[in-house]
C-alpha cells in the first residue's frame, strides 16, 4: 500500500492528525501575474531598513495583530474572512501558469477568465467566475494579466518594460484589493462562501532588497498565499518569514503543499505526495 492509499483508507487518525472532512465544492483561483511582492503586500517588515522594507506603510486590519499594506484597505477591513500563508517558497522563479504544479492545478479541469479589459477588467472578471461558480462551475482560474510585458503587472523590476513599485499603490493594488473584496462579498451573498474555496498567489516572491531602479527582482525563497472561504478559518497567519522576508522562518510550505490543500478541501485525488495544511481549516 502506497502513502496516498494508506491515507485514503481513513488512517490518519491513528497519526495524530485531524483530516476534514471535504468542505469545499468549488475553487476560484486568482493569479497575480508577474510576482508580487510580499515586502510590499502580505509580509510587511516595518522595522527594517528603508532598502528592505520599500515605500509603503503597514495598516492595521480588523484583527488584532495583523497588519498589511496601506495597499489593500478594503481587504484590511475583511481580514477576518482570509489566512495569510507568509512562509511559501519554491524552486523556480517562471512567470505564468506554465509553472509545473499551477499548470498541473489549473491547467488539467476547469474555466478560465484571461481576457483584458483595462483597470477594472479583473475586479469584473472575478464576478464573472462567481457566477460561472453559481452555475455548476467547478474550478475556475482568473488571471490578472495576460502577460508582464505589455501592461504593467506586480512585475515590478523599475526598468522598462516592466513597472516601478509604486504601481503597487496606483494600479495593481487597488485593483486587486477591489477584486479580492467584491468576490467575497459576491460569494457571500449567494451563498456560495462557505463551499468556494478562493486562493490568492503568484508565481514567487520579490527580492528582500530595493535594486537599483527603485524596484525588486524576482525572489522565488519566501511568498504570501491568501485563502478564504471554502472551510477556511480566517483571521489567521501560517508561517512567517524571517527579519528580511529573504527565507521561511517557521511552517515552510511549497506550492506542492498549496495544491495539496486545493486538492483535498476538494475531496479531489491528489496530484502530489505533499502534505495538505489541515491547520488552515475549522475543524
């Protein structure tokens, strides 16, 4: 008998692990094209030096304890309904979802969002995939961008072609913080929350230090991942990075361990031998 045999045959109990049961039907995955940066978004890091910590402050959200960037106000005031993974880390620094498990995750089933439609196209892409979800939908991926070259993204290098770090508080952070929230709110209010299972992700994290241009550079060793809905506690944060965001400090996770997760709040057979994070969900 195999590892995901024997999991399959209801043993985990005997390891002293607490399995949930299923309690997702269906899974929205929105793609921050081009990396963000953790420094600038989830993983904040005040106290560091400016080359570290970058431009923009840290605010306060509705749980005691967890703060994020002045960025994403509207999610600042739902940080009771997301967790916050702060100690992913991978391989490769790709870009897009040619990325061997993202494609694997949301290449094999389900529909996809990708097309423009200038600022507020995502935020409305996202309703899109609400009512896809509503009508029997049962994974639907939502990129943000179709590439990092001809639009500015969270690809944020601050040389051409890509964009400088405060497009972060100009165009892609208010998108996204738009997004994130309405989708929520949407989800919420047909009730279809509790059994949709919403991550939030890009393909790495960002350099610990300002480059030369203003910018940072792609860092694929430490990266925030969201999660909501779907069984999820929320108002939680898995992980943590170390002083200077350059590596996980606690709970390593890899983007295996994130498909695991999916795959099991699914009650879908699993792709991968990494262990789900049965921490995340209410019991």
């Amino acid at each position: 008998m195999n590892r995901r045999e024997f999991l399959a045959t209801g043993a985990v109990p005997f390891l002293g692990i607490s399995a949930p049961p299923a309690s997702a039907k269906n899974c929205i995955l929105l793609w921050m094209t081009g990396g963000p940066s953790h420094l600038d978004t989830f993983d904040m890091k005040p106290d560091s030096p400016a080359e570290i910590r970058g431009p923009f402050r840290p605010i306060r959200t509705n749980v005691p304890g967890i703060e994020i960037s002045e960025i994403f106000p509207r999610m600042a005031r739902q940080a009771h309904r997301f967790t916050l993974i702060r100690s992913v880390h991978c391989g490769a620094a790709i870009h897009g979802l040619e990325v061997p498990w993202a494609r694997s995750l949301s290449g094999s089933f389900g529909s996809k969002q990708i097309r423009r439609s200038g600022t507020r196209g995502f935020p409305n892409r996202c309703l899109q995939a609400s009512r896809l979800i509503e009508s029997g939908g049962r994974f639907v991926t939502v990129n943000m961008f179709d590439s990092v070259f001809d639009e500015i993204t969270w690809d944020a290098h601050g040389w051409g072609p890509f964009g400088p770090i405060s497009a972060y508080r100009d165009i892609v952070g208010p998108m996204y913080d738009l997004a994130w929230t309405a989708l929520l709110d949407d989800l919420d209010a047909r009730g279809l929350l509790s059994s949709t299972l919403v991550v939030g992700m890009g393909e790495f994290g960002r350099t610990p230090r300002i480059n030369p241009s203003g910018g940072r550079d792609h860092w694929p060793h430490c990266f925030t991942v969201q999660m909501a809905g779907g069984g999820i506690r929320g108002g939680e944060v898995y992980g943590s990075s170390d002083a200077t965001g350059s590596e996980p400090r606690d709970k390593p996770v890899t983007p295996d361990n994130i498909a695991a997760t999916i795959q099991m709040a699914l009650g879908i057979p699993a792709t991968t031998h990494a262990a789900p994070l049965h921490e995340l969900f209410c019991s």
